[in-house]
C-alpha cells in the first residue's frame, strides 16, 4: 500500500490519467448543477488528498483514509484529512452537499462495497450529491490490479446497480478513457503472457517521456469534448453521478 501511495503522489499532478480524472469529474458535477457553495464536501478513500486541492472549488472538503502515511503526506501539504474508513464515516448523518470516490470500490469485496455507498448516502443531505469513479473492464485486469487489490472492475450497469441498492438516484454513468482501451489491452494481453499479470507494478503510475504523456493528454481532451455531449460506449474507467 505504501508503494502504491508514493507512486500515485509522484504522478498525480502531471500524468494524463489524473488530468483526465480531474476534468471529467468537474464536468459531470456541472451538468448536475452542484452548487459551489457545498457546506462540506467529503472524499472517500482520498488517499494522498490531491483531490481535494480542486474539490475545494465546491466548499470545504475534507478527505478521509484509512492509511496514516497518506493522512500524514496530505496534512504535510495543507490538505483536511482523517484517517478513517469508507465503511464507517466519521461524520454525523446529513452534513455534506457531495461525497466522491475516486478509484476505491473496486477495492472492497461485495459486502465492504455495499456499506460505503450506504455511508456516503448516510453523510449526504437530502438532495446531496455522490460522484464514483471506478476501474471497467474485466478484460483490462492485469499487474495494476494486483498492487491495488482488485476484487472487481465494473460495467456501466454494474456500477448502476450498486448505487441503486444503495438508496441513490443515478442520472450518468458513463465509461471514461475510450481511446485508451486498445493500447492498454494490448499492454494487458502482453502482461498475460508474460506471466507478469498476478505481479504487482506500479508501472501505470510512472509519468511517461514527456511527448507522450502530452499526446495522451491531448487525446483524452479530444475525448473529453464528446463526453460533454454523450456518454462512451466502453472505457477504461466508469464514472457516475447520482442523487440523495
């Protein structure tokens, strides 16, 4: 775990996955008319707490992890973290405007998934606002997973499904990241048959040679562009947004 959170602070200012993250949650959360007045905002599972440099834009955000090095890394940067766990919030029932979570359900078996969507729906307001980000694909498995302790990656209606149960309101779910599903299953495949999938690399989250990481941030501003108008039909993420 401590690998991963080094590896993932190292990159999440410049590589082109957590730029493309960043404007496409920004943009679902303007379709949905969220308020930048939010009297708390509240990232589940933040980790380092990057997140939270921009989610402030909505209100006062605070993050909340289970891992103290993330916890301590982030109040080292000026970020409000806790530590804590996404299955037992430390929040009083109805505080926040918007709850997210980026990249942690896949994380959880069934039962630890089902209880964080029933807290982030507990620590909402009425009306109040989640947005989920989380790995698709099945076919996309490989190394990445193993670091990260994947127990599943999700479909458009398997993501649904989980909110719904969970008491929320879907209006999006949208797979994200499209065009990077060729090179990336390619890089999966390979992975495969190397023997190299059940291996744990952080390799996804070192910043590519700068010419590329600049195409594929290109790229995935061209994409972004259609995502405004439709959602994509397959990606390597799904991300939804739903209602209290």
């Amino acid at each position: 775990m401590e690998r991963m959170l080094a590896a993932t602070a190292a990159a999440e200012d410049r590589h082109f996955w957590f730029r493309g993250l960043r404007r496409n949650a920004r943009l679902l959360l303007t379709q949905a008319g969220v308020s930048r007045s939010a009297s708390l905002v509240i990232d589940c599972g933040a980790g380092t707490g990057r997140n939270l440099d921009w989610l402030r834009e909505y209100g006062p955000a605070v993050g909340v992890d289970l891992t103290p090095m993330a916890v301590r890394f982030g109040h080292q940067r000026g970020r409000r973290l806790a530590i804590g766990t996404v299955t037992d919030l430390p929040f009083p029932s109805g505080v926040a405007d918007l709850a997210t979570s980026f990249d942690v359900l896949y994380c959880l078996d069934d039962e630890a998934e089902a209880r964080a969507l029933r807290e982030m729906w507990r620590v909402l307001k009425p009306g109040g606002v989640v947005l989920v980000n989380a790995a698709a694909l099945d076919m996309l498995r490989g190394s990445h997973s193993t670091l990260t302790f994947e127990k599943r990656r999700y479909t458009r209606a398997r993501l649904r499904s989980a909110l719904e149960v969970a008491g929320f309101t879907v209006e999006r779910v949208t797979f994200t990241n499209s065009l990077l599903v060729p090179p990336v299953l390619a890089v999966r495949g390979l992975q495969r048959l190397t023997g190299r999938a059940s291996t744990p690399s952080d390799a996804d989250l070192q910043v590519p040679a700068a010419p590329v990481n600049v195409l594929l941030d290109m790229i995935l501003r061209l994409e972004h562009r259609c995502l405004a108008l439709t959602d994509l039909p397959i990606g390597t993420s799904v991300m939804a947004i739903a209602r209290k």
